[in-house]
C-alpha cells in the first residue's frame, strides 16, 4: 500500500427496510441523512439505497482516491433514466473511449484563453440586467440571477440572445432539473424506462422544447456565415472540433454538449450567485470589504477578465458561498473490478458516494463549518484546508470541464452587481432544497439600494 494511503475500514450504517433500504430516510432529508452517517458512523459506511450496495465516504484522501481512479477502476453511476434524457451520452455519461474521444474534443471550448474572450458577455449580460433595477425595487434574487447566467450561456454557447425562446427555454431548464432531483430522491430512481409518469412526461416536453432550438441552431451554424458574421461561440467550436482520426462530432452529440454545457453552466452558476447574495445580506462587514474592493481595483468602470485575478475578497465569497450550499451535493461512481480504497476491496456493482456538503461542512477541516468566512481561504488564513476537502468542481480526470468559466463568470457578475447595488433580503434563514442541485427552499425576494455613481453605476 502507498504510504500516502490512508486506510479504509468501512462499517455497517444504519439498517434499512427490505427492499428500500435506506430510500425512505435518504429521500425524506438527504443532507441530515448523509451527516447522520459521517457523524455517526465515521468516515466509510455501508448503507443501501434500494436494491444498490452503497459505500458511502467522507475523508478528503480517500474521496481524492476515488475521483482520481474512477475512469481506472469506476465508471459514472447514470442516475436515473431523467438525467438521461437531459444530457444525453455527453461527456458527462460517456465511458472508456468514447468518453476521452469526447473530452479530447470539448475541453479546448472552455480553456482558459476562451473562457476570456467570453468575459465581456458575463459583464453585459449582469451590466444589462442591473439596468432594469430601481433603487428601492423588488426582485426574486434566484429567478434575477437565473436570467443572467442563461443570458450568459445562450451568448457564449450559440452566439446571440434567442429573444422569447430565452424564458421558454429556461422553464424548460428549470422543469427538467426538478424532475431529475424528485428522480433522485425517490422510487422513480427504480422505475423502468418505459414508465411514463406524469413527471416525466413533462420532462419529455420541455426536453423537446430544447431540442428544436438546439437542433435549429446547430443547422443554422453548419450553413454558411454571413459576410457580415463572425461567428466564435462555443457550438461553433465543438462542430469544427475534430478528433486523432479527423472525425467530427456528430449533430446529435454536439446537441449531447451543448445542452451538457448549458445546463452546467447556466444553473450551477445562477445557484451559486443566488446563495452569495443571500449570505451577503446577512454579513454587512463582508460586503463593506467587497465594495471596498471593488471601488479600489475597479474604480467606477466595469470589471473585465484582466480584473479578475485582482478581485481576490469576491473570489474569496464565491469559494466560501459554494462551500456553504455546493451547487451539486453528491457524487457517486460504481465500483468495477478491481477496484480499491484505501487499500480495501470495493466489492464490484458498490456504488461509492461522496457528498460535498458533508465535507465542507466538516468541523475537522472547517473551523466554525457553518459560518459565512470568506477570510479562511486568504493567502494568510491560519487553518489550511486539506485537498479535495473543497471540490464543488468534482476532481481527477472527470472534473467539471467548465469549472474555470463558471468561477470567472461567478466572480464578475458579482463583481458587476455588487458595483451598482445592495440586494437586502430579510434575516430569515433559508434552508435548501434538495434537487439535482441545492437551491433556497423558498423564494428570496429582496429590496435593491442603488450605491450612486461613485460606486460605479456608470457602465460607460
């Protein structure tokens, strides 16, 4: 065994009810379930969710272990028959070679140096929005920030704004996620695929409401520019993008990413916004030293991605705000054989899980877990964080491929809107909602209080 191997000695969890196991006590509260076992039980524990074996992990080396190995000796849980329907068999579901033929050609879409030339539309699109608020006006905090990051995405992904298809498209969005997470937490995760509940039926709809547009748009960028048109969006990318053997992708797969990227990039982002402002509102001091921030680096102009490495306290808020509710919660893969943890045998068909929210909110590693402390990721903070005890982004080979878009786009919208406003929400704790991804329970509506022009108000 590897000296930096830390052992790993599972223990039975909590008895279940044949043949759900634990479906019923994981589907009623999933968050308090899974730090039951980490509290518990400890740190690997043996439950099952319905017919599934389950292993479920919570130190930070052996979830680095996992993630590292997973394409070696684990291959992606698919999570249920509505995810399916969503993603297709993008990057994110592929397997063996089809899925480092896939990530060979996707990845260059959302490098650092395209991800800068993708800047400018973030600021726009959260500048354009800031236009339509009044000092003293009302807003639905996550419904605002869901516009703009899909505003953001639709600009980069297909190279316009897709005028009233924009909400439908979003509803859309919003329909598949929810159903994907009542999949998850319940008996429709079991169902067989040819069930047609009324939820997913509607699923089936709003996925043919993205198809159409995403099929159109795919048509209209195989045909010939304007001369007029300069075209650098991303799906203008994955259809040059060839692979080793000079093969493209074919329309149906890059419809697969597309809609992959969308999905990642519009709702991760606007929930990760969303759970910044809140947690803003209920810590002026942080937000004083934002806005210090901002007025000091900025100065009354717009931010741009040179900003960026500069914005060091806003990024220290989007890091702290997704560890406090990470976007996506839990991580599964399913064992193969061979497979090892900690220099155990992971028996093949276990599907292993790690949760994000239980190990962020490790007291071990995160002194004060559930306090909002931007500080402690400062160059200077005195507790270091072990690796992969923050990975809102997964980790090893299947990292998010568009992790460094949606940290730059987290960082300059809230720059842009922290600029120009103040989002107050009342002192109410908010609980999250388990889905697909952790968002508020309920609705955040917040009163805006306009900085005046030396804050920046200005977009000239």
């Amino acid at each position: 065994m590897p000296e930096s191997t830390l052992p790993l000695n599972p223990v039975p969890g909590p008895r279940g009810v044949p043949p759900l196991g634990n479906l019923l006590a994981f589907g009623k509260d999933p968050l308090k379930f899974l730090t039951r076992l980490r509290d518990e039980f400890g740190d690997a524990v043996t439950w099952s969710l319905g017919p599934r074996r389950s292993l479920f992990i919570s130190h930070p080396r052996h979830i680095k272990e996992l993630l590292a190995a997973r394409e070696d000796t684990y291959e992606i849980l698919e999570i249920g028959w509505a995810f399916k329907q969503i993603t297709g068999k993008s990057v994110i579901l592929s397997k063996g070679g089809d899925w480092r033929r896939k990530r060979s050609l996707v990845q260059p879409t959302v490098r650092p140096r395209q991800v800068r030339s993708y800047a400018a539309a973030m600021v726009d699109s959260a500048g354009a929005a800031a236009d339509g608020w009044r000092d003293g006006g009302r807003i639905d905090v996550r419904t605002e920030m869901a516009l703009i990051t899909q505003r953001i995405v639709l600009r980069t992904l297909f190279g316009n704004d897709l005028g009233q298809q924009t909400r439908a498209l979003g509803d859309a969005m919003d329909v598949a996620e929810k159903t994907v997470g009542d999949e998850v937490r319940g008996v429709g995760l079991f169902l067989p695929d040819w069930v047609r509940t009324p939820a997913r039926r509607r699923l089936l709809a709003a996925v043919a409401t993205i198809d159409a547009e995403v099929h159109r748009l795919i048509r209209e960028r195989r045909g010939p520019a304007r001369a007029d048109e300069e075209r650098d969006d991303l799906v203008t990318r994955l259809l040059a993008a060839r692979d080793e053997q000079g093969r493209p992708l074919s329309p149906r797969e890059v419809r697969n990413e597309a809609v992959t990227l969308w999905a990642a990039g519009h709702e991760t982002t606007s929930t990760a916004l969303t759970w910044a402002l809140y947690l803003l509102s209920r810590a002026p001091e942080v937000r004083a030293r934002l806005e210090a921030e901002l007025q000091g680096v900025l100065a009354g102009r717009p931010p741009t991605v040179d900003d960026y490495e500069n914005l060091t306290w806003t990024q220290q808020i989007v890091k702290e705000a997704m560890r406090l509710f990470p976007p996506v919660w839990l991580i599964p893969a399913v064992a193969r054989e061979g497979a090892t943890l900690g220099g155990t045998r992971i028996p093949v068909g276990t599907t292993v899980w790690c949760s994000t929210w239980t190990t962020h909110r490790d007291p071990r590693w995160f002194p004060g877990p559930d306090e909002f402390r931007p500080q402690r990721w400062g160059a200077d903070a005195p507790d270091a964080v072990p690796d992969h005890a923050w990975y809102p982004f997964g980790g090893g080979p299947r990292t998010c491929l568009g992790a460094r878009f949606a940290q730059v786009e987290a960082v300059l919208v809230l720059a842009t809107i922290a600029q120009r406003f103040r989002v107050e929400l009342p002192d109410d704790e908010v609980a999250p909602r388990v889905g697909l991804l952790l968002q508020p329970a309920s609705p955040l509506h917040a009163t805006l209080r306009a900085r005046g022009e030396e804050a920046g108000s200005s977009r000239d």
